[in-house]
C-alpha cells in the first residue's frame, strides 16, 4: 500500500474504532510521540507492544462520549489526521473536549512513527 492507501485505510478503521486492526498498519519497530507523557508513563513509546499499552491505558482512563476522525491530508510519505474526542476522565470525573491532530511517517508500506499534536501540550 501506498502512503494515500495506508493513511484512508487507517481513518476507516479510526472511524470505526477498530483501533486494534489498525495497528496492523504498524512496523512492529513504530514509535509513538505523545505532546506530553501521559502520567506513569514516557513521552515515547517504542515498538507494537507498548503502543498498544499505551492505547489500552488510554481507554481504561478515559469513557468516550463522542469522537470524530477527519483527514487523512497526505504530504510526501507523511499524513496528518485529526481528532475530536468529548471524554471523561475516569479518576478525576473530569468530562472535557479534546482536539488533537497525529503525523503519521510510513516508510516500507508502514506506519513507523505517529506524533500527536495538541492544546497543552510541551
């Protein structure tokens, strides 16, 4: 797949909050880049496994009351995507709206690096 196939095929499955198929978009070696750490955790996560650590953490944290995914604007062998999110914060109760956009990188018809963009972030 091309960069334009991999960035469509990804905000499909966003869409359809099938965020764990679409991690087979994902080298194996891919490194996720957070605006800030989320708490008891690094800005960085490195390879598969600790993305989708992250992603579960992420969901255990947070009820979703609503969500939207737009995009994908490709740029060379790059994208951006935005997301909308109207959550709750489950250990504070704090409900709140979330804007944020990810670069994604794909390099040999993966995804190798995603960083996310967003208010408040360092």
């Amino acid at each position: 797949m091309n960069t334009l196939d991999i960035a469509n095929k990804l905000v499909d499955l966003c869409k359809q909050g099938k965020n764990d198929e679409a991690k087979a978009l994902y080298a194996s070696d891919a490194v996720s880049v957070e605006a800030i750490a989320m708490p008891g955790a690094e800005q960085e996560a490195r390879g598969l496994a600790a993305i989708k650590a992250k992603g579960e953490w992420w969901s255990a944290n947070h009820e979703i009351h609503s969500a939207s995914v737009t995009g994908p604007w490709p740029h060379g062998n790059r994208f951006v995507v935005g997301f909308q999110y109207d959550v709750t914060n489950k250990p504070s109760g704090q409900r709140m709206k979330m804007d944020e956009v990810g670069l994604f990188t794909i390099q040999d018809g993966k995804i190798v690096r995603e960083e996310y963009f967003y208010a408040g972030g360092a």
